[in-house]
C-alpha cells in the first residue's frame, strides 16, 4: 500500500489526475499552498493530452498550446496568495495559466501573530464520455503544485451521480462554498471561475465516492473555513487513547506532540513512531517525543529539490535542492479499529487551530492496515539498516529551535503586500502599451520591487507605478514582486488585477507560436495524429536536421490526416476550428486550406 519502490504503489502527479479511457476533462477544481507555474502547464498536458508530466511533449510549445487550449478554461487553482514560484522559463504561454489561478489572502490573526495559511492540497475533476455520461474523481494529497522530489501521499476516489443525496460529499460542499467566497470579482476570468464552482457545489450532493475495498468508509474534515469547520482539536486522533499511534509529519509543534505523547492516552502495549524532518528535531528536544520512536531520513537520500517552502517552516535562500519527506499521515490503531488520517495537516499548533487545511479520514481493520505493516512498506519488510531509508534518532541531543531567520520574515513580508489593495490599468499608446500599477500601501516598502511577468522592466513598490511601451504579450495580471529582508532575496509571482487588456492578446499569444505556415503544419499535424507522442516524434522527422518544414510538400499529408481524423476521432478535426478562429493570416493559414477544412466541417456537422 505504501512501498516507495512499488510501481502499483508509486504514482506520478499527473497520472493521478489523468482522465480515464474514453473520457476528457470537463472541469476542475484544485487547491495547493505554493505553486509552480510550470508544474501548472505539466499537468495542463496530463489532463489535456493525457500524457505524464514528464512527457517530452512540455518541451514543445505546439504540443503545449494544444493542451492549454483544451484546459484553460476548465481549470481552477486556488492558492496562498505570495507563493507562486517565479518560472524559471517564463513565455508567452504562460499568460494562459492567469484564466486558472485564484490567490487566497487569509486575514492576520492575532492569536498567532502571523498570517495563517491556505494548506489544502486537494482535486476535484469532472470527467465527461463520448455519450455524455460523468465521472468525478476527488483527490487528496500533501503534495503541493511543485515539481519538488519530496515523499507525498495521495488518495483518490472516484464516483458517479446518483438520484439521491449523499450526506459523505456535504463537508466537501461546504469547502467548495469557502472557496467561492475567495473568487474575486475584478479579475478577468472572475465569471467562468464562479459558474464552474457553483454547478460542482450543486452537482455534488448526489455524487457518491467509493474509497478503496480495503477501506469501510472515507470522512472529510475541511478546516479553517468559518461554517462547515471541523475541528480537528476535538477530534479522537488527539483527544483519545490508542494502541498504536504512527504520525508522518515534515514540520512539527512542540506542544502539540508532547499532547501525543501523554501517557494518559496510553492503553496495554501502546506504541508510538513519529517520521520526521531533522530540522524539525529542536522542537521536540525538551521531551516532548519521549514516548515516541522518532526516525528521519538519512542524509544521504535527501538530494531532491524543494524549490519553495510550505509555509511553516522550510528555509529556501541559499541552500541546495533537497528531497525529504513531505507527506503527512497519521496511523491510529485503537483494537481492531484502525484509522487513517492524510491530507495537508502537519503536526502544529497553526494547522489544527487557524490554517485552511483538508484531511481525508479512512476507516479499516487491523488485519489490513497496522503500524507494522506501514513500517514494512516504507523501511522495507526486514527493516535492514543498509536498506532502511531512514534512522532512528534521539531528539533530546538536539539544540533549541533558533528565532524567526529572515526567510520567515520575507515570506511574511512577501504575504501583507499580498493583502494591500492594488489595482492595475493598461492603456494604449500607438500600437504599445503604458501599464499604471496603484498600490495602497499599508507599511513600508524598502526592499520591494515590482515588474510585469514577461518584461524586464521593473520599479520600486511605490503607491504608483507607471511601466510604459510594453508590448501586448508583456500585459498580463502576473507580475514578480522581489523583497530582500536582512540580505535574504526573495521573489514570488503575485496577481494584480489589471483592467484594459487587449482583447487580441490571445490572438497574440497563439501567433508567438503559430508564427508562420510551417508551424501551423506542424500544429495541424500533431492535433491530427493518433497519438500524440507519436505525432510529435513524427514532426520532429518530418521537420529534419534543421527543425524546418517544406510547407508545400506537407500539404498533401495533412489533407491524408484529415480524411483519417474524420473517420476515425472527427472530434480532433474540431480542435482546429480553435487555430483558425484566432489567426487570421493568409501567409500562415492558407486560403486552400480554410476551404478544405470547411467542407470536412460541413460535413461532420462541427461548429
């Protein structure tokens, strides 16, 4: 069930959201704390093209505007506002990734003097079959939107629409209307956001999920959402005694473990493990874990990349990549009862009490899932030493956690500009664009710096800010906000909603890649072919040495694609329609070809 170098167990990000045979996505719903818009575009393709994140096709801006041209506008993410990763790559493609993402500013709460987090890491998709039929699929991870390496955990559960409600789906509901409330009017994909989350708020209360048959019955706990909270305080998980207690948690709170490790809670035999991040260890030096087994993974595993942090912890300026565990799991055994506990919720006193946060409970048998039988999955079944990818410590040797560093202190920074008012216009001049950025300054602004997504010029954070003669494709509501804190620089992706957009600019983003006649070969071909890896590889023959088409004699076999197409999958002949909506010149489509394609659309009835 949890053995890493299991391939039924191990599964990629993008193979877990894939469509199932026969199907296409037909909307989606996502939530993650930081996010990578790169790793957004990768799972556009998985969902679009249904091909792994690690496809060779995410090289390819014809095989990705493909995707994106299917997804865009199905797609919505909502997370923390200030935890966008600056792509390392940024491109015209990138502006189509804006119609998804949604920032959520929670509000600074005093009890724990800082900004609590948006932590869920979740999915809900909805699946739709050649005869109409749905299929939806609910998703509950640690991981977060990131090509970090780090162990996950995710379960999904598929289900189907029934004629009566189901009580199981109302907690989710109830998380889907907290997230509605997060939508925010100005920005430009405001109405296609709130009608998608309102049909799945509507729709779900008949769809019943089906956990897998090792598992009696599934809960969802959604936390920190205001009405329809669970709190996870009162839960058994913290205020019950048990057998078997084994907790996974990358970041930890002193107090909250040493809660775990009351002897009050112990019944005959009780048995403890805590899995944890070395870091983490100062937490729980003062005895906090004495009960506990508290094993790390070895050091000479952790050589993964965590490109961003999670929001409680994790330094990032300065260090190399790493990898480590980042999956959070909670094992209760109490007799014969066992409960399974995963989701986004690490042991800390901020996701119980003030972060938003999802857990998925799963309920089974002692005889299918123990704290041995989970230990023999992820240290191995003997538990060699050699083999085990992580060693047991002893947490009282370690020193005291050290004051806030100023990553933290950027990272904070970084998330009360997020919540000023700001606001953004672009208006022409000639056939450029001057943008005026209005910001209501709530603080100081030293150390700050802003600039469009796609240009390389910048300005300080000032209450205006004016970044004139940018091209269409450098307008976009993704800007990069830079702060520097005690020598710490950091740069986040932040959303800033903009007024004025050009209505051409996807026009404009679909010619940065279909330029010329060549390309929209190329773009024909590949929506045209079987398969869509193979269709690439094909191209890139096609294509030769120098990467170049003879246009002219391409022709003829893209008119052979289409007769194929329009026997075999006449839905791939309607993807096109998209192409020669937008681009309009005779150089890149010809004129030929616009007839031609138009008898195969009178005759398949495509619109």
């Amino acid at each position: 069930m949890f053995k890493p170098d299991s391939a039924k167990d191990r599964i990629n990000y993008g193979e877990v959201l894939m469509p199932p045979a026969g199907f296409h996505l037909e909307r989606a719903a996502a939530t993650t704390y930081s996010m990578d818009l790169e790793t957004l575009t990768a799972v556009s393709l998985s969902l679009g093209l249904i091909e792994d994140t690690d496809s060779e096709l995410i090289t390819n801006p014809v095989s990705m505007l493909n995707a994106l041209q299917k997804v865009s506008d199905r797609i919505t993410v909502f997370c923390e506002a200030g935890q966008i990763k600056k792509p390392s790559k940024a491109n015209a493609l990138c502006l189509m990734l804006e119609k998804m993402v949604v920032p959520v500013k929670l509000p600074y709460d005093k009890k724990i003097k800082r900004y609590p987090a948006f932590h869920p890491k979740m999915w809900l998709l909805e699946y739709a079959g050649h005869e109409g039929e749905k299929i939806y699929r609910f998703v509950v991870m640690s991981r977060n939107m990131t090509f970090d390496h780090s162990w996950d955990i995710a379960c999904a559960m598929e289900g189907t629409s029934g004629e009566s409600s189901n009580e199981k789906t109302e907690p989710i509901i109830d998380f889907l209307r907290f997230l509605k409330k997060q939508l925010n009017r100005e920005y430009v994909n405001y109405k296609r956001q709130k009608k998608d989350l309102s049909y799945f708020i509507k729709t779900l209360s008949s769809v019943r999920f089906a956990a897998d048959d090792r598992f009696t019955e599934y809960d969802v706990f959604p936390m920190g959402i205001g009405a329809g909270s669970y709190n996870m305080a009162d839960d058994e998980l913290y205020t019950g005694n048990f057998h078997e207690l084994i907790v996974m948690s990358p970041f930890l709170a002193g107090s909250v473990i040493s809660g775990l490790n009351d002897d009050r809670k112990n019944l005959k035999g009780t048995r403890r493990v805590l899995i944890t991040r070395r870091s983490e260890l100062p937490k729980i030096a003062g005895g906090q874990a004495s009960n506990f087994d508290v094993y790390v993974m070895k050091d000479d595993i952790i050589d993964g990349e965590g490109a961003i942090s999670d929001g409680e912890a994790s330094p990032e300026a300065g260090e190399p990549d790493r990898q480590d565990i980042h999956a959070k799991l909670f094992i209760r055994r109490k007799y014969g009862d066992v409960d399974l506990y995963l989701g986004s919720m690490n042991v800390s006193f901020a996701a119980i009490n003030s972060n938003v946060e999802l857990v998925l409970r799963l309920r089974t048998k002692n005889r299918i899932l123990n704290g041995d039988k989970f230990l023999d999955d992820i240290m191995g079944g003997n538990r060699d030493p050699k083999k085990n990818p992580f060693e047991l410590v002893h947490p009282e040797k370690e020193k005291k956690p050290e004051a806030a560093d100023a990553q933290d202190l950027a990272e904070q920074l970084i998330k009360k500009i997020c919540r000023w008012k700001m606001n953004s216009a672009a208006s022409p001049d000639g056939d450029r664009y001057n943008l005026t950025v209005s910001v209501a300054a709530e603080g100081k602004t030293e150390g700050a710096v802003i600039r469009p997504l796609l240009s390389s010029k910048e300005s300080a954070l000032l209450p205006r800010v004016e970044f004139r003669s940018l091209g269409a494709l450098q307008l976009s509501e993704f800007y990069v906000l830079s702060v520097t804190v005690s020598g710490c620089i950091l740069e986040r992706v932040i959303m800033i909603p903009t007024s004025g957009l050009p209505q051409d600019r996807e026009a404009e983003i679909v010619k940065s890649v279909i330029k010329d006649k060549k390309s929209f070969i190329e773009y024909v071909s590949f929506v045209l072919g079987e398969d869509y890896v193979q269709s690439f590889l094909e191209n890139k023959k096609s294509a030769g040495g120098n990467n170049t088409w003879d246009a002219d004699r391409a022709m003829p076999a893209v008119y052979e694609k289409m007769l194929k197409a329009a026997l075999s999958d006449p839905d791939r002949l309607s993807e096109i329609r998209y192409i020669t909506k937008i681009v309009r010149e005779e150089d890149i489509i010809p004129e030929e070809f616009r007839e031609m394609y138009q008898v195969f659309c009178d005759t398949l009835g495509i619109k």
